[in-house]
C-alpha cells in the first residue's frame, strides 16, 4: 500500500467506499469492481478493494478491530495478534510502565494494544507506509492522544526519559525468513542493548531461538494462542527468579522455571500428557512431570507419561487403551474392527506426516480416536487412546497390548 493511497483513503469518498466493502464477498469483486468505478476514480476502487482485501486476512489477528484498521501487505502478515500484544501490554503496566519506545512499531498492533492500558507510546518505524497506516490506526481506534508516529531509523532514537523500550526486529526479507539473529534488522546484539537502555525492555524473537542465544538477564518468554506458539519475548528489567517463562493464551497461564534437571524415562503408562508448545519451547517439560508425577517416555521426546490423571492447563491428557509397536497394517486393522473413522494423529520422532498416514489408513466408521505416534529407544510406539480430563469417570484398566508388548523404556 502506498502512501498516497492510504490517504485517499481517509477521505470522505474513501471512507463511504471502505464502509461499502465491509462485507463484500471476494467472489463478487469483478463485478463489484465494475460497478463502483462507475462513480469513483479507478484508483481510489483499487486502493479500496486492497484494502478490504487485506482487512478480511486481518480479522483472524486483530478481530473486529480490523474493521477500523489500515494494513499494509507486510503489516498483516508480521503484526503481532491482538491476543499477545494485548498480554504484553499488560505485563509493562503491571511493571508500571507509563511512557514506552516501541521501535519497529510496524502498522501500529503493539502500540494499539500498550495505548489501551494507559501507556504513551512513541511509534518509530522507517517504513513511510508502515507509519501512515500506524498513524491511521491511532486515529481510527480512538488513541491518537496516547500513540505518537515517528518515522526514522529506530538505531538513532534517543530513548532518555522512557520507562521502557520494545523492539520488534524484522525478521523476513524479500527472500523469505531470517534464521540468523544477527541478520535481523536491526540486529538482535543491537536490539538486546537498546532493552538495557530504559529501566525495562523486550524484544520479539523468533520462537526457534536456541536457548544460548539468551542473554544471562534476561527473562526468556515464550507465548502460544490456543495451543499455537506465536513468539518469544526476551525481558529486561523484571528481576524474575526464573530463566524461562511459558505462557498460554487465552487464559493468561503462565508457567516459570528452567532450572530443574530434566525428568527420567520410563515405560509407557495409562496417562500420556503432550505439554503445550512454549512449554517444550521454554524446556520447561521437567516443572510439568512434577506436576503430574510423570516421566518421559523417551530421553529426546517431549511426550510424558503418568499412571495417575493430573489436572494441568500446560499439557494435554489422553488415556491410552493400547500401547504398541509402529505397524501400518496393524493399526489399520484395529481402526477398522473398532469402526472408527475419525483419527486425530499426533507424532514425534518420525518422518511420516499425519496426512501421509491418514491416507495409508483409509479410516471409516462413526466412532473417533486419538493416535499418538513416537520414537522410543531405537523404535517406535503407536498408542491409541481419547482425551482424558481430570474427574471424569474412569476405571481402573491399564492400556493393553494389543499384540507383542511394547519395549519398556530403561
């Protein structure tokens, strides 16, 4: 989106145009296109529709708030989702953070959410598009007074005087991801200084960053929304007594720790527990099997194991009704004998893909189940169970073998 047009967009033309899309269908644009450069300048419809185009792909980010938004291409697809930027917020003003740089601010998601808890936030973005859009999605969402839009280089942004700083790096090129941190723009050793320069600081990071990479005080937090994780953040200032921090959206769960020894393995009990992403992400597997008095069932495998039902928000439970060694056919037949044409596959340790297995079991019947495939030892088990919640009714049967034992992990 250029400049240009985003303010012919904020015109009254513009904006009885944006309020004409609000539920078109894109099937219809053709047509609808035809039709509205009858009356408004063939720019203007483009501009328009662009932008209509580009609300739809945000609503699943920035819910009805997208309505009102502007978004550039970029901006939609590495703007932070409403759900996280709004628990960051959350986190500076409960560290009583009340005037924030936030660098690389992009179309303006974080500093909407940090605006809405009474935060002053100065915007700063070398992007020209990037800002107007920011600026626009100020005005738009009633923040205008509370978010300031600065375009410059964020490396020369004098931050005297904040309480604390955020910095989003962008990590994608024309060329596609950036995996190497120092490759971020700005890079990460920057990004890590200018946190240290305000009484608190974060700084976005991809989710993958090794745990090395994480500077001796910082806090490392890594958020997941609805069991997907969307990023990690790296603290400064916050004094917290734990290295690692796992938090779960939408419920605002928040696991601390990172410096217990990890867990033993054993065999295979009645109860697997499969932790949420950022707490495997944040290696804190060890503070979940204590919760549940679990064990791993495999050194390298994030999957735990308990004979007990535990009720925890940070991994999900399923009794298990067979344990067995991996076999295609062996499966197969059992699905089929027990009518069941719904598989949930999960799996870890193995090259094969849930679609390339579902395809190879060929599932039919009203009943459903769940099949969690993993790397044990030197093989590989098939276990096959349904969520357990923490009270429901239950006996008291182990999982059988159906077949040859599995191998107990020593």
């Amino acid at each position: 989106m250029e400049t240009e047009n985003l303010q012919a967009l904020l015109t009254p033309e513009g904006q009885s145009l944006l309020a004409e899309l609000r539920s078109y269908a894109p099937g219809d644009e053709l047509a609808l296109a035809t039709r509205l450069r009858r009356d408004h300048p063939a720019e203007l419809v483009s501009a328009a529709l662009g932008q209509a185009r580009l609300r739809q792909r945000a609503q699943a980010k920035f819910g009805d708030d997208a309505d009102l938004m502007y978004f550039t291409p970029n901006g939609v697809e590495q703007s932070t989702r409403r759900s996280v930027a709004e628990w960051r917020a959350k986190r500076f003003a409960a560290l009583g953070v009340r005037r924030l740089a936030d660098l690389c601010c992009g179309i303006g998601g974080d500093a909407v959410a940090l605006a809405r808890q009474g935060i002053f936030v100065l915007a700063v973005d070398r992007d020209p598009a990037a800002c107007a859009a920011a600026r626009a999605n100020a005005a738009a969402l009633g923040l205008a007074e509370l978010i300031e839009v600065r375009c410059a280089d964020v490396t020369e942004v004098d931050v005297t005087g904040f309480d604390a700083v955020f910095t989003d790096p962008a990590r994608r090129t024309t060329k596609g991801r950036v995996f190497d941190p120092e490759a971020y723009s700005p890079p990460l050793s920057w990004a890590i200084e200018a946190a240290r320069r305000t009484p608190f600081g974060a700084l976005k990071i991809a989710p993958g960053i090794p745990h090395e990479l994480v500077p001796e005080d910082a806090e490392a937090e890594w958020v997941s929304d609805h069991g997907d994780v969307k990023e990690a953040v790296l603290w400064f200032g916050t004094g917290a007594g734990q290295p690692h921090r796992a938090t779960l959206l939408p419920h605002d769960r928040t696991l601390a720790g990172g410096t217990l020894p990890d867990p033993p393995a054993g065999p295979v009990g009645r109860y697997l527990y499969e932790p949420d992403g950022a707490v495997i992400r944040a290696h804190l597997v060890a503070e979940v099997a204590g919760q549940v008095d679990g064990r791993l069932i495999d050194p390298m495998i994030a999957y735990l194991t308990s004979d007990q039902l535990v009720a925890t928000p940070y991994a999900h439970a399923y009794e298990l009704t067979d344990v067995l060694p991996f076999n295609v056919k062996k499966l197969k037949a059992l699905l089929r004998e027990r009518g069941v044409g719904t598989v949930v596959i999960k799996k870890r340790g193995l090259s094969m893909t849930p679609e390339e297995l579902r395809q190879k079991l060929k599932p039919q019947g009203p009943a459903t189940a769940t099949v969690i495939l993993s790397r044990v030892g030197d093989g590989h088990l098939m276990m096959i169970g349904r969520p357990a919640a923490a009270g429901s009714p239950s006996g008291t049967r182990p999982p059988r073998p159906a077949g040859p034992p599995a191998t107990p992990v020593a």
